[in-house]
C-alpha cells in the first residue's frame, strides 16, 4: 500500500519506517524543513535506536519520501496516517490546533469522487468524542455528511521512546477504532504481519485507551514514590520493601512502573494526565487520585533535589549522568531530570550533565524549545565522556544506570532512578 505520514516526530517517524521495513510505499508529510531534509538524506532527526538505519534503507530503495506539501500525492495513497502532537494547553486539556490544522487540509485535498475511500487514521492521543465532534464536522464540511470520499478511524499508539521500533512489531496489543466498531479491510492489511491481540470498537473506547494506559502508569510511579519518601524518612529500606512488592506478580500486577525512583515525565503521562484531569472535571468524575498525580510527582521531584544535595557543601561539584526523560532517547520534554539540573543550577552548585544521546545542535521542534527554555545552559554544561571522566565531582548523580558507560573514579554516586 502507499501510506502518508503526517507529523514526523517519534511517533511518526518511527510508523514511516516501520512500514517500510514491511513494504508498503511511505510518504511523508511535516511542516519542518530540516525534518524533511533530513529523512530525505537517510537521516533521522531524532535519536531512537535503530530508526537511522530503517530510515536510511528506506530511502535507497525507494520506498520513503518526504515533503512539506500535505497535499502532495495524497489521492495516490490508500492510508494518511495523523502523528501530529497534542500539546498541553494551559488548563490541562490538549491542544487541538495541529489535528484541527491537519484534518482540515486532508479534507480540502481529498478527491471527492475517489473509487475506494481514503482510510485516515490517527494515533494522536485525543479526548473521546475528538473524532465525532471535531474531526468529522472538518472533513464533512468539505466532503458532504456521507463521507464518501474517506473513512475516518482512530488507533493509538503504544510505542516506548528507546524500544520504539520493537514495540511497533512486538505490539501489546492493536486497538482499532470506526464508525460501527467493525473491522476495517485497510487496517487488518496494514497490521497482518503483526502477532497481538486485536481489539475493534467505536471510537471513544479506542480513544480513550490511551488516556487509560497512560494514567495507570502515571499511578504506579507516583504510587511507588510516595512510598519510597517514606521509606526514605523512616530510615528503613525502600529497595527491600520494593523487592518484596513486586515478587507478589499475583496479586500486585507487575513490577513495571513501581520500583521507587525517578518522578515521571516525557511527551505523554504528564499531559494525559492533566486532560484526564480535565475531561473528569468536565464531566463531573470527583477523580482524586488521578487529581493528586501531578502535585505527587512535582513534590517528588523536589524530593529527589533534596535527597541528592543531603551531604553536599554549598558550590560543590556535581556530575549528572543523563538528562533526557528516557536514557536512548533525546526527548527532553517535561523531563524530571531537566527540573533536577534546573534547581541544582538555581542552588548555586557547579554542573555538568554527560548524556551521550543528546546532541544539542540536532535538537529540533518543540523538543528545542522546551529544552532551552527550561535549562538554557544545557550547551555550556553538556560534557563529553572525555570530560566527564577527567573532571573531579563532589557527587555524581546516575539518573539511569549510565555509570556503566563511564570510568569514574568517584565514589560517591547516587542513582535516583533508583530509591536505596
């Protein structure tokens, strides 16, 4: 098939070559210049674990290109596929601008007299209802009420920054939102190669999946790091009351996302959550729990800045290993280590961060901007490996077990992805 990928971020990015490792024909579609240049070239814009390779392929053989143009070969595609962000907006829901933006140009591009439907897909995270009320109302504006022209479906993404390109072929699970919660002949096609369970619906429980998963992971950290504070507070050992929680797999779910240590962060659960918070308070929830994550995780993180400077005299020397909100990734957006930098550079101490995913002049879109407006001195206190290794630090801080790529003669290192 020929697909259109609109929004070439990490889910995006990450969808274009995916489906092209599996054949199909990728056009790519992104409002960034150097994004577009870049894919073009064979080269990835963002740091994710073998996406360069997968992308450069792509391009040899014929099968990726990208351009700014959204209505370029669109009527030759069988799939559009939407990626754009859902940003935060200031009262906590999402920032339907760039869906809204795309939707609307899909539709002016569309063929109305097409001999097979369009399938537009979106793996956006948005509100349920988002499709029926904002998404449709755009393409029937242009297109008339029977839709004719496009068949509107909604299927969210479960892909982790670092293990992404696995994730895309070793899915979790394949949730597949339409207008009668039927199977859709393009997708079961696109996803055939694809061994997970398949879940069709309508389109509010497919939306609202996302906001779900991502909300439950949210609980499990800040429910793993309260107790961690507490344990911290009472002088007994929060790895061992760790240990002995997660070995009750019965009863306990899983291990992953409580295991005391780093607040959560990165481009979705602090988002979802605050329009999860918004959607409950819209609709009368009285959520509580899913009300207190985000004060939880910013006391937290203030926790964490206390926990590391205990034993620090005022101006020591402090190396930070890691400061993107995964390590793999160089997606900084909200990360938790960006607020710890932020307030050890605010109490006056002398920082250097070494993380080797980061190249600052490779940043682009809204990870640059939120980077340089919460740490502009990343480019001053970004160090080599050479230097980090030659320097002499009061405390070094492992945010994510990069120690291991170092040889450091400190001794006094504590690993806050990890509550001892």
């Amino acid at each position: 098939m020929k697909i259109a990928v609109y929004g070439l971020g990490y889910v995006g990015l990450t969808a274009a070559g995916c489906l092209t490792k599996e054949g199909h024909s990728v056009l790519g579609v992104d409002v960034s210049e150097q994004k577009v240049r870049e894919t073009n070239e064979g080269r990835s814009p963002i740091e994710e674990p073998g996406l360069g390779d997968l992308l450069l392929d792509a391009v040899q053989k014929g099968l990726l290109r990208c351009t700014t143009d959204p209505r370029s070969e669109l009527n030759s595609c069988d799939i559009a596929i939407v990626c754009v962000g859902t940003p935060s907006g200031p009262d906590g829901s999402h920032n339907m601008t760039f869906i809204a933006e795309v939707s609307r140009q899909i539709a002016s591009a569309v063929d109305r007299n097409r001999a097979v439907p369009l399938t537009v897909v979106y793996r956006s995270t948005i509100r349920p209802g988002t499709i029926d009320n904002l998404i449709a109302p755009i393409f029937k504006a242009s297109l008339g009420d029977d839709l004719g022209a496009v068949e509107l479906v909604y299927n969210p993404e479960f892909l982790r920054e670092a293990t992404a390109i696995s994730d895309y072929f070793h899915p979790p699970k394949i949730v597949i939102g339409t207008a009668d919660g039927q199977p859709n002949a393009r997708m079961e096609e696109m996803y055939k190669d694809l061994d997970a369970p398949v879940f069709y619906t309508q389109y509010g429980e497919a939306e609202f999946t996302k906001f779900v998963d991502n909300t439950f992971h949210a609980v499990k950290v800040a429910f793993a790091n309260e107790i961690g504070r507490v344990c911290v507070q009472l002088g007994i050992s929060a790895a061992k009351v760790h240990e002995i929680f997660v070995s009750d797999t019965k009863l306990n779910i899983s291990p992953y996302y409580l295991r005391p240590g780093g607040a959560f962060g990165g481009s979705c659960l602090p988002k979802d959550v605050r329009a999860l918070q918004h959607i409950s308070s819209d609709v009368g929830g009285q959520t509580h729990l899913i009300d207190s994550l985000i004060r939880s995780n910013d006391s937290h993180k203030h926790f964490l800045f206390e926990y590391v400077k205990r034993d620090l005299e005022p101006g020591a020397s402090v190396l930070m290993l890691g400061i993107a909100f995964k390590s793999g990734s160089d997606d900084l957006r909200e990360s938790p280590k960006v607020d710890l930098a932020r307030k050890l550079l605010q109490a006056g101490y002398k920082l250097s961060i070494y993380d080797p995913f980061i190249t600052v002049n490779k940043l682009v879109g809204q990870n640059l901007g939120y980077s340089f407006s919460q740490l502009p001195q990343l480019q001053r206190i970004l160090v080599t490996s050479e230097a980090a290794e030659s320097g002499r630090y009061d405390l070094v801080i492992d945010t994510d077990n990069l120690i291991k790529k170092l040889n450091l003669s400190s001794t006094n290192v504590v690993n806050v992805s990890r509550l001892a």
